[in-house]
C-alpha cells in the first residue's frame, strides 16, 4: 500500500494523516502542546515541543493505517500562519520560543509604522494591513530582544520563517517557504514575488534570515537523517492552513468561497488572477488554483473562533471537553440578551482593532454558565457574519452558499446559527479536516497521481447542508446586540 503523509501543524494541536492513492484517509493521529502566555497578549508556543510531537505522530499515523514508512510517496506540509521562530542554521534550535500568530507584542510598533503613514505602501505590495497578527515585526522583536541575534542574523548564522519552513529544515536540512506563507509575513511582494528589499528594510529585517520562496506545488527537498522515515521521501507540498482548506474544499476558481472554524476563523474567497486591494478591512493574500498554480484571494480572518470554546473549558471550566459545549446549551430557552464579544486578541478583520478587549454583555444575577458558551458560539458565527459582509461589499456577489470545515462545524448548533444569521446555505463536508486534504492533494497532484478532474472526482462526497430557518426580525435584532457589543468592547478604555 502506497500513501501521502500529510502534516497539519496547528495552532492548537498537531495532525498527521495517511491517505492512499485514491485520496482515502487510512489513518491520522492528533496531540495537543502546550501554549505558553507569559504576559497579557502574549502567546508564544515551544518549536522543540511541535517538532518533537510531528515526530510521534508520524510514527502513530503510519501505525494507525497500516503502512510502512517505506510505502510514503510524498509528503504534504500545512501549517499556522504567521507564527515566527529563529532558529541556529547549524544545530537547528531556536533562539526563542515561536512567536504565535495570536501575540500582541508587537502592536506598538506597528501603530508608529500606521502613524508614520505606510500603511498604503504595505497594502499595495503585501495585500495586507499594518498589523502585530503578521510575521515582520515578530522577527524583528526577536532580532532585538536576544542577546547577539542580529549580529548572528547579518553573519548568516540564523534562519527565519514560518512553522512550515521550520518543519522542512528539521525533515530535510532544507531553508525554505512557500507563496502562500510568504504572503502571511507583511515582507513579501505578492505582485512581483518576492521579498520586498524596502520591506525589509522599513521593518529592520535582513534578507540573510528569510527563506527560499517556492511555488506551493514544488519539490522542497528530501527527508534525511530521520529515526521515523527513511531518506529520499520528497516533500511536494506546503501550503498555509487557510490555503490548504481552500484548496482541499476545491473551491479553486474565482467565485468559491470556504470559510475554516478552527483556533481562529477563516473566510477565503478565490479571485483567480485579479489582483484587488479591499476597501473594507479585508486582505489580499496567495492561493493556489486546481493546477496547483499561483493565484489571489480575499481574505477576512477572526483571531477567535472555536478557541473562545477552549477558553471557557480551560479557564471558565464550563466544560470539561470542548464537544459538550452543544449539550450543555440544548435545554436554555429560545434566545436571551447575553452577547460574547471574545477580543482576546483584539479584533481581526474587519475591525483590525488591537486595543479591543473581550467583553460579555447582559449579565444578571441568574445567567447560567450554559447561557454564557451559548454566546460565545454565537460569537464565533457574528464575527464571520463581518467577514461575509464585508467580502460581498468588496466583490459586489452575493455569497449564495458557504463551505465550511474545521473542528468547530462539527458543533450543529453553531452549523444552523450561522446558516440563521447570515440568511444563506451552510455547507459541511463529510472529512471536515480540509488543511490535511488539501496538502495532501496538492502533494498527489505534484506526484502525478491525478489531475484536476480526478480531484473533482475525489473531492465529490457527500455534503450535510444546514438552510436558514430564523425570519428577518430575528436576523436584524441578533446583528444589532452584536454591533453594539462590538463597539463597547473597542472603546472600553473610555469607560
């Protein structure tokens, strides 16, 4: 038996998957790590630790489908975006912990970078906003704040990238990304395809720490020296888990559109070769297409999404696992007046406001902890609501139909709220882990084992599709409680 490995390093957890040649999955096996805040808005996660657990994990899902590491054809990298290691060339340990895509340090220097009017200049060339969301300004805080690591950078000594291009350096020895990861890091020039040297230098980063940058569908390098996989296996794959999920959900052509619940939230709508700068907090990012060529897309994201659930399992233990947060809620009343705004993070797009803060509104003496995990799915539904208008705005289409994956779809409530609130279809596929689909598509589609139409072939399963059931006066008054949530939250240092 033949197989594609697929590695889905997440926010959260990691994911490794075994998919046969006609696109099964044969096995995977999962592991959460630990996520290390060490001060308020920092979020930082241990590089050693995920590689460490991608190493099990390889082992476990082999084991779990039954195939030897000698049956690997390919391997497909899919991973958080935006999150920033620096590690030693020569023994490959980071100078720091990764720096999370979440982590607010960084937000004070890119507001004087806004006050010192660039913001058009880095939209232009990036697709992007001036935010502390993005890869720059973390590799320049590490660059500043470890003793001797910029000396070290301009000498050569150390490498800079994203979670993808570290996890190549450990299987390979390979320093290497790809176009859609480089788009994440508010360096790269995704008109001209390449890291931007005014970029660089406006962000105090040098070009000597940054990556290789590859088409997504290309051979990054050969697996060497490893105790879990034998030498030769080529890595044809890596893309970032947005992506990944657009890719692995086929929406390919300019029109689809999917959006991804899972740490955060995830609107991607594919616009082909048109190059188009939003006018409503959105970006512009690189996707792929069905051949696995360079394309654009708009992007809204939520900083977020099913972690708000996680937050109340870990911190408010409302839960003692993140499945139960649909039981706990079915026997409430219809509807109540509580309204979860979970800036925790500060607030993504459309906002793009980092002094936000969470809030939940409504309280009295009787709200129940049901009552409060109900708003805070409800919040994750309203936050994509912004996203979905938003990207109608820009595009002038209505978005008829949406595709959805990611943990959280797996929550029906959350499902059938989101179809409600947005008065449109909601599609869920039967595999709703669409970032290892898609790696592990485009790796089979850069070795050869199908083309496009077979994809459409293998993508074709079944869908559950959750339609809107709520009148319009139901819709008005949800998206009203939410909006003026929202606006108390971002001016809650003026309360």
């Amino acid at each position: 038996m033949k197989c594609i490995l697929s590695i889905d390093q997440g926010t959260t957890g990691s994911r490794v998957f075994c998919f046969g040649t006609e696109g099964q999955l044969l096995g995977s096996a999962y592991r959460e790590f630990t996520q290390h805040f060490p001060r308020p808005g920092w979020v930082e996660h241990d590089a050693i630790e995920i590689w460490q657990g991608v190493e099990s994990l390889i082992v476990a899902a082999l084991k779990e489908s039954q195939c030897k590491e000698s049956e690997v054809l390919a391997i497909g990298i899919t991973n958080q975006r935006e999150t920033t290691i620096l590690w030693d060339r020569r023994t490959g340990r980071p100078i720091h912990n990764a720096i999370v895509w979440q982590c607010r340090r960084t937000a004070a220097r890119c507001t004087e970078l806004k006050e010192a009017g660039h913001a058009r200049t880095v939209q232009e060339r990036t697709g992007l906003v001036i935010d502390a969301y993005f890869s720059a300004t973390k590799i320049a805080w590490i660059l500043d704040h470890v003793a001797g690591a910029r000396e070290r950078a301009l000498r050569g000594e150390l490498a800079a990238g994203t979670i993808d291009s570290f996890l190549l350096f450990k299987l390979t020895g390979e320093h290497r990304t790809e176009y859609t990861n480089a788009s994440r890091t508010m360096l790269y020039n995704i008109k001209e395809k390449r890291w931007d040297d005014s970029l660089l230098e406006l962000l105090q980063v040098p070009a000597q720490v940054l990556p290789e940058v590859l088409p997504s569908a290309s051979e990054f390098g050969r697996t060497r020296g490893l105790s879990v996989l034998p030498d030769g296996i080529p890595v044809l794959a890596m893309l970032g888990d947005q992506q990944a999920a657009l890719f692995g959900q086929l929406c390919t052509r300019p029109g689809q559109a999917k959006n991804t619940y899972g740490t955060g939230c995830f609107l991607l709508f594919h616009t082909g070769s048109d190059f188009q700068l939003s006018k409503n907090g959105l970006l512009t990012t690189l996707a792929v297409d069905g051949k696995g060529q360079v394309a654009y897309a708009l992007e809204g994201s939520v900083f977020i999404g099913g972690a708000v659930v996680q937050w109340l399992r870990d911190y408010m233990h409302f839960l003692a696992q993140a499945k139960e947060s649909e039981e706990i809620i079915r026997d409430l009343p219809d509807e109540d007046e509580i309204v979860m705004v979970p800036a925790f993070s500060g607030l993504g797009a459309p906002y793009w406001d980092m002094q936000a803060r969470g809030a939940i509104f409504g309280l009295s003496r009787d709200t129940s902890p049901a009552q409060i995990v109900r708003a805070g799915l409800k919040s994750i539904a309203l936050q994509s609501l912004d996203l979905v208008r938003a990207m109608e705005q820009d595009t002038n289409k209505r978005i008829e139909t949406l595709r959805v994956d990611g943990g959280a779809t797996a929550n029906h409530y959350l499902m059938q709220y989101q179809a409600d609130i947005l008065g449109c279809n909601v599609e869920r596929p039967d595999n709703i882990d669409t970032t290892a689909v898609g790696s592990a598509y485009l790796a089979g589609l850069k070795a050869g084992l199908w083309d496009e139409a077979r994809l459409r072939e293998l993508g074709s399963g079944q869908l559950q599709r959750f339609s809107p059931q709520r009148p319009r006066e139901w819709q008005e008054r949800e998206i009203r409680y939410w909006h003026k949530a929202v606006e108390r939250s971002r001016n809650w240092s003026e309360v």
